[in-house]
C-alpha cells in the first residue's frame, strides 16, 4: 500500500541525505522508499523547498489530450513542454 508522506518527513530525508548519509541508510532508518527519496532530492535541487510540495494532479479531458498531442506532432515540442 503506498504511503504519503508530509512534507516534514520529505524535508528530513532530504536534510539527511545533503548531510552526507547515504540514500540506503537514509531510507532504512526512515521506512521510505528509496525511490521516493531519490525523487525529492532530484525536485529539491532543481527547485528548492518548493520542489518538496505535494503537487495535484492535472487531469485532462480528450480533447485537451488532442490538442496537446496535435501541438507535439505539429511544433516538435516536448509533451513536458506542452503540459
């Protein structure tokens, strides 16, 4: 079952691992996953602390979808890019 975790468990695993202790121990000592924390470590050093905030889900209707897939197709844009 997948868990979520506050944004105070997510800060301390990122100050741990920045700390110098490895991702394993890091992930051991906390019960997290070691993907999860390889995730937010990535988005903390892109962005920062805002790279830690939970982010919604943006849900798209088809032809949203369409429009986004037209505009790859027609721009060779980046789906990332366009979204």
């Amino acid at each position: 079952m997948y868990k979520k975790h506050s944004i105070e468990e997510r800060r301390l695993a990122v100050k741990l691992c920045c700390s110098g202790l490895s991702l394993g121990h890091v992930s051991r000592k906390m019960g997290i996953d070691r993907h999860d924390i390889r995730i937010w470590l990535t988005k903390y050093k892109l962005m920062g602390e805002a790279g830690l905030q939970k982010t919604p889900h943006k849900h798209l209707n088809f032809e949203e979808k369409c429009e986004i897939v037209c505009e790859h197709l027609e721009k060779s844009v980046s789906l990332r890019e366009l979204n």
